[in-house]
C-alpha cells in the first residue's frame, strides 16, 4: 500500500488505486471480456501502450485486486485473475457504465452489455459475481450454487455482438 497517501478519506484512498482511467479500463476488460492476458488486455479498443499497461496491472496486484500466475497452458504466458476485492467492485463498475449510458453518448453494443446486468437486478448481479468467483478464484467461492441455463457472461456476451 501506499505510504504517501495524501489523507485517510476512503474516497481519497480508493483514488490513489483507482483514480486513473486506465486502471479502471483494465479491471473492464478482465471483469467483462473475460481477458486474462497481457496481448488480451493490450487488444481492448482504448489502446493502452503496453510501458502503461504493466505499470497498472503492477498496482492492481500490488493492491492485492489481481493475482499474477503462470499460465499453465503456455510457459512464457502470464494469466491475471481477479481476487474477490475486485469482484466486490463489480457494482460500482456496473453503477459507473449505468450512468456513462444515461448522461453521454455510449455505444450500442456497450449499452446491450449493460442493459443485460440493469434488467437482471441485483439477482443477476450476485449471479455474474459469482461466475467471476468461479472463473478466478475457483468453484468452491461461489456464494450460491450455479444457476441452470446460459451464464450472465454468455448473455452480455450475446447482447454485445448482437448490437454490433
């Protein structure tokens, strides 16, 4: 953590971690793309330069909101996974895109992915937080066992690609 921290207001606090738009913009594409990879997170439509991208994948872990392993699937691939403090920000990710799409030009296809969480509610919610448990931190931290039918994911997902 930051020794240097300006005060001790929470909000103050949380901008120290958060209060850029990149950081925000990766923890985005890893909650809502499913990216996982430096190349994934590099791709996303924003074009972070990569000097900047691992500097905020480097405090997002230092804060302890990712975690950093090898990928078993390839040995010179790294794969980030979100740890249940960033799952907890899932909310005010959705809250912020809420009112991106109400107060300023959004994409379609951004709007379909959100108006899949806003018509869901709050169970829909807990349930897509509980797929991102799963995927990063493993089945047994999951809050509620697994719903039947498509994933909240697969239905962002679907939204997303049907409004593009």
């Amino acid at each position: 953590m930051r020794r240097n921290a300006r005060s001790g207001c929470p909000i103050n606090l949380s901008l120290e971690i958060l209060g850029d738009r990149w950081t925000l913009l990766v923890l985005r594409d890893i909650v809502f793309t499913g990216a996982r990879h430096f190349r994934e997170l590099l791709a996303g439509p924003e074009r972070i330069s990569s000097n900047i991208l691992t500097d905020r994948l480097g405090v997002l872990v230092e804060h302890g909101l990712l975690t950093r392993s090898d990928d078993p699937s390839h040995k010179q691939k790294v794969r980030y996974s979100l740890t249940e403090q960033a799952i907890e920000l899932v909310p005010v990710l959705v809250q912020l895109s809420a009112w991106g799409a109400r107060y300023l030009p959004a994409g379609d296809e951004y709007l379909a992915r959100g108006e899949v969480l806003a018509r869901g509610g709050a169970e829909t919610l807990d349930a897509f937080m509980d797929e991102l448990r799963e995927e990063h931190l493993g089945p047994r931290a999951r809050h509620r066992p697994a719903p039947s039918g498509p994933t909240v994911a697969d239905r962002m997902r679907a939204a997303y690609e049907a409004a593009r």
